[in-house]
C-alpha cells in the first residue's frame, strides 16, 4: 500500500493512472506534446469541453506539476500553458498507449468483421 497526500493507492501505477483518470487530462496532455496554448487555442483543440471542466483540468494537472500555466503580464492579460519536463515524460508513455490501443483497436475491428463474414 502507498499514502501520497492522505490518500491510499494500491502500487505506484494506481498513483500514475489517477493523475491522468478520466476523459479529459490524457488527452490535454496529447495536445501540449509540443505547442504552448492559450486556454481558448486549447477549448479549439478539445472539442466538446466545457470551460469549466477545462479550467478544472488544467488546474488539476498544474497541481500534479504535470502542466505549467504561464502568465504574461499584458493588457489584455495573457495566460497560456504547456507541458512540465515530467508532463513531457508523462506524453511518451501516453503516446506509447495511443499506438498500442490503435494496433488494438485495428485487430478487434479485423476479427469482429471475420466474424460477421463467417455467420
């Protein structure tokens, strides 16, 4: 067992999946792999996220040191945010399990269509 921040994880994986656990923080981290974007560049990018839930997100993973959010003194104020040295580590193993799941997803869809063949 493993507490980190009061809280009980089963390992260490159980501690890496729930920084990125849900629909959204995976793939904000995909989109800042290699671009710095403004927050509404990023609601573009994400289509389907609402500002709050965006907000909530990237000050989730800002707190995990995982998303670095800049601000730039300028009027009008502008903020844009970008991925830590540790969320760029995080991105390739992300990357890695983006082109696993697509050789997965290309075999399940190559044997449910045999399948549909052989009936």
């Amino acid at each position: 067992m493993l507490t980190i921040d009061n809280e009980k994880y089963i390992c260490s994986l159980d501690y890496a999946v729930s920084l990125i656990k849900g629909k959204w923080k995976a793939v904000i981290i995909c989109h800042l792999n290699d671009h710095t974007y403004r927050f509404s560049e990023l609601q573009r990018k994400l289509q389907g996220i609402s500002e709050k839930v965006l907000t909530e997100k990237l000050r989730e993973l800002e707190e995990a040191a995982l998303v670095e959010r800049l601000s730039y003194p300028e009027i009008p104020p502008r903020v844009e945010y970008r991925l830590t040295p540790f969320g760029f580590r995080l991105f390739t193993v992300l990357y890695s399990l983006q082109h696993w799941s697509d050789e997965y997803i290309s075999i399940r869809q190559k044997n449910c269509q045999k399948q549909d063949t052989d009936k």
